[in-house]
C-alpha cells in the first residue's frame, strides 16, 4: 500500500480527478494548502502599496492505493496536471510513501482490503 500525495494547481483539480475516475481511482482526500517553491510568489499593488506574495494558493490530494495502482494513478496526475506539453514551473508536485497500515472505521477492516 501507498499514500499518494501531490500538490496541483487549484485550476487542475477538475481535470485531475476526471483523470484519476478514468483509472478507476476514486477516493481521494482534497485540501487547500499554501506554499512556494520555485514560483517564489508574485508582487501586487493594493491601494497604492506594493507588497510581495510569497505563499501561492494549491490543492494537496492524498490517495491511499494498493501497489497495482500506483503507476496509474501517478501518470493520470502526470497528464492532468501538467501545463502544456512541456510543463511550466508551479505545476506541482507528487510524493509517494510507504503505508503501514489502513483500517476502516466503519467494518474494521484492515490492510489493502480496507482501501
């Protein structure tokens, strides 16, 4: 079992989960995070002062799958979050780790079955 946990643009959520329901992955956790990277921010004028925003707005997703389908799931954010052919700084990033264990609340059950 893995946790998969990328870091999209807000705008490439839609297509991102279309691309996950077409590979069969359909839980998945959303949140609305706030982060830099190599975007490093962006400079707004608001009443006549400048100031620096240096925590740009994203979506993290968390995806717990059993080990077939960690490829799947990791190429369909590939595709759906990608700007362009090429990609653009910003787009995101994807981290998988190791899951111990996964129990369901509601049965008890445990371990892949439970995902």
């Amino acid at each position: 079992m893995k946790l998969i946990i990328a870091i999209i643009q807000p705008t490439k959520l839609e297509a991102v989960k279309e691309a996950l329901s077409q590979v069969e992955v359909f839980r998945l956790t959303v949140m609305d995070v706030q982060g830099f990277g190599r975007q490093k921010g962006y400079t707004e004028v608001y009443r006549g002062h400048e100031f620096t925003v240096n925590l740009l707005r994203k979506i993290e997703l968390q995806i717990a799958v059993n080990e077939d389908f960690v490829e799947p799931t990791v190429n369909a954010i590939i595709a759906a979050g990608r700007t362009g052919p090429e990609g653009k700084i910003g787009d995101g990033k994807i981290f998988i780790l190791p899951m111990d264990d996964c129990i369901r609340i509601r049965t008890g059950e445990r371990g892949p079955e439970a995902i």
